[in-house]
C-alpha cells in the first residue's frame, strides 16, 4: 500500500507493507536511525518520535496509521543551521545521558513533557518519563535537564515545521 | 519483532467497519489505537489476516452528558479521557484511571473502546467502568445494542460482543461529587496493575484477580448490610481465582485485593478527596 507522510518537514510517498511499523519505516525507509528500537514491546521508549504533535512509541505504531501525519524524529529537531533544540542543547549542558542509547527517545518524549507542562517539577518530570527507560540508570542528570530546558520557554516544548506539540 | 501478514482495510463510517467484520467474519480484528492488538501480533500470538484499522472514522471521540449518563465515543483516546473537563465533572474516576494507564506516549495512542474490547482481566479503565455500572454500546449489522458492563468481560480475551459487532460507545452514570477510589498495585511505573481495586458508591471492582475485571460482591453486600469498611475490604478475595506469575502468587494477590480494596473504599468515603 501507498503511504504519505511529512517526516522532519519532508512530504514523502513510500510504497509499504501494511505490517510495517513506524519505526522500521523511519528506520530502514527514511534512513533516519537516531529513533531506536530497544525493547520492541512498548515499555523502554527508545522509539518515541511526535506524531502529529503527540509523543508515540513508534514500535508499536503501524506506518499506516501514521498516513497522512505530521512526524517528527529526533533528526528534525536542530535547525538548518545545525542551532541546537532547545531540550538537546539541555541535555548536553547537564549531561543528560550516558551510553546515549535512549537519549533520542528521552529527548522526544522531554518534549511531550514540557509541551503538557512549561514548568514541571522534578517529580512531575519524572512522571512525565514513566515511559522512558535509561538503563545506565542516569535519570538524576536527564530530569536536571529537562527543568533546564523548561527555562529556554515555549520553544522547549514544540518541535519545529510549527508543529505544536499537544499535552 | 513484525507481525504476520495482514490486509488492512480502512473503512470510513463504522456501518462500513461492520460490513467488514461480517465480511471477514474470525479472521479479522478491529484495529484502533493498536497498543494491546500490535504488541499481541508482534508476539503471533494473534495473526488476524484482516485488521479494520476504524482510527480514521470521524466522531468516534466524544464526552457528553446524555440525561443521567456521560456518553463516551469508544475513539476516545486515554489522553482525551484524561484532560477532559465533562468527565472531570461528570464522573471524575475515568480522568483520573485514564491518568494511570501505561505511560504518556500510551495514553496518546489506546482507546477506551480499545481496552474494553480487549478484556485483559489487568487493564484499569474496565476496572473502573466496571464499579461504576453502566453499559457498552456495540453496534452489529442489525444496528445498536446494549450491553450491561456487569455481563460484558466473560473471561481472559472474552467478551459479550458477537464475531460481526463493535463496541461504539460506553456509558456511564453521572456520579458527580460521589466519593470514589481507585488502587492500583505495580512494581514498575507504567506497568499493567499486579492487582488493582475500584470503588464507587459501595460498589467495588478488581483487576487481574480473575480470567476477567470482577466486582467483589461479598465485600458489596457486608457494605450494604452496614459492615465498616474494615470488615467489608477483609471479604474482597471471597470467589476470587488469581492467577500466579512471575509477579505475585495467588495469595499475596488475594492480600493486595483486601489491602487494596480497603484503601479505595476509605478514599471513596473520604468523598471526592481520591487523586493520590
């Protein structure tokens, strides 16, 4: 089946499987490998990406139902002048990660956190991560920098295209 | 891990989904959010040849107030059920259930209509309808019916519904600032509950302690005869059959319904002051 969807701002057309999933089309179609698989069963977070202003967990989304919506991965965030997003830019100044193997999913997801609430506390960003495993366990420093980020404004909670990220 | 192979048909009214499922008849299933279809398939523990993906027919999400009911479109996405300023007033158990369900980038994607279809005796939103009574509304090609939420979960994957029906909308009774509680038990954040208890109104429901979402009707009936809630949470686990896993054998289960149980039905009669 024929499937059209903006991925970072670029409209495509793909000619798919109607089994396969979100993150093996951005993955192995689009070529955009920064959204990771890790636990493929819906817990870990590794693949979230923004669908149409809304974190998914791109593992367990068929690339069919995401026809016709707005994606934005973990590649479509800085922009063309390489300028960090504002979430990346905290994560790298409070170290937000360790091995880096769900930092993109972490990034996406910080997103969706901040976008639901400007100004979280450390504990309501944690919830907010329920969803996002980092097994180095390196939370303290993702949390720091996520309330880093919320004080970068609005901007932290939006990806760019002027997709607005919904709570 | 990928599924099976499968057709997907996309119908754009629910009478055309209908006309599908009488088509395909077993080998299909109904696709809407996909967050407990897609990780079963992925899994091949369900290889339907057919999904009738219904995530794109309009005006299946809605929250309204439909005389002494809340009405809700079985589209209406966990995240929805969650922000929604009607069921917030309405019947403030679902919000806050629908708030305890996996995690932020699930509640973007499952359905409420989703989760009651797919009776896993561990899901939170059947749970707490479940306690509040009320009914789901299947439509079949005969048209709409409905069902009973007390005779609904049959069992582990098993429902009321027929092979050609699906379920619409689910209603509820406005309970307004009636006490309530709802005690969910996980070991991990965005887990399935290792068992959970609702309460509403002296009525108490139980997930994962049995091949469906229960009520507990011996502590319901010491309610009603005036036991405290001490005494009525002790009789929780009367008629209960737990299954044993990796997380829990059936008699701490059978603990965790009491405890559980007696902590709804004291935030419950704490009236209205049940957000954990």
């Amino acid at each position: 089946m024929k499937v059209s969807m903006t991925v970072n701002g670029q409209q495509r057309t793909d000619e798919v499987e109607p089994r396969l999933l979100l993150a093996h089309y951005l993955r192995e179609v689009c070529g955009l490998k920064a959204t990771n698989i890790g636990c493929d069963t819906t817990s870990c977070g590794a693949c979230t990406v923004v669908v149409d202003g809304l974190t998914v967990k791109s593992c367990t989304v068929l690339a069919a139902q995401a026809d016709g919506a707005q994606v934005t991965t973990l590649e479509g965030l800085a922009g063309p002048d390489g300028e960090l997003h504002p979430v990346q830019r905290a994560f790298r100044e409070e170290h937000g990660l360790q091995c880096g193997f769900c930092t993109p999913g972490m990034v996406m997801a910080a997103i969706g956190v901040l976008a639901d609430n400007p100004d979280p506390s450390d504990r309501e960003v944690r919830e907010g991560l329920e969803g996002n495993l980092c097994r180095c366990t390196g939370y303290h420093n993702i949390v720091r920098a996520v309330r880093t980020a919320a004080q970068a404004g609005p901007t932290a909670g939006q990806v760019p295209q002027a997709q607005e990220v919904q709570a | 891990m990928i599924p099976g192979p499968f057709e997907l048909v996309r119908p754009g009214t629910v009478e055309d989904a209908v006309a599908a499922l009488v088509e395909h008849g077993d080998d299909a299933k109904i696709l809407a959010g996909g967050h407990s279809l897609l990780p079963l398939m992925k899994l091949r523990l369900a290889m339907p040849s057919v999904l009738i993906d219904i995530g794109r027919i309009p005006g299946l999400s809605y929250v309204r107030v439909e005389g002494d009911e809340v009405a809700i479109g079985a589209g209406t996405r966990h995240h929805e059920l969650e922000k929604d300023p009607v069921a917030q007033a309405e019947v403030p158990i679902l919000p806050y259930v629908a708030s305890q369900v996996g995690d932020p980038q699930v509640r973007h994607r499952g359905t409420i209509g989703g989760t009651v279809a797919h009776s896993d005796p561990a899901s939170d939103l059947p749970t707490a309808l479940l306690a509040l009574g009320g009914s789901v509304v299947a439509q079949g090609p005969d048209g709409r019916r409905s069902i009973p939420v007390t005779e609904f979960w049959l069992g582990f994957f098993e429902t009321a519904l027929e092979p050609d029906e699906l379920v619409v909308e689910l209603r509820v009774p406005r309970t307004g600032s009636a006490g309530w509680g709802y005690e969910k038990f996980t070991r991990r954040a965005n887990d399935w509950p290792i068992v959970a208890a609702a309460a509403v109104e002296g009525r108490v429901a139980l997930a994962n302690m049995a091949g469906a979402v229960v009520r507990a009707t011996a502590t319901e009936e010491a309610l009603a005869r005036g036991a405290s809630i001490e005494e009525a949470a002790a009789l929780a686990a009367e008629g209960t059959s737990p299954s044993a896993d990796m997380h829990a054998d059936a008699e701490y289960r059978q603990h965790l319904a009491r405890l559980l149980t007696r902590r709804a039905l004291e935030k419950a009669a704490g009236a209205g002051a049940a957000a954990a």
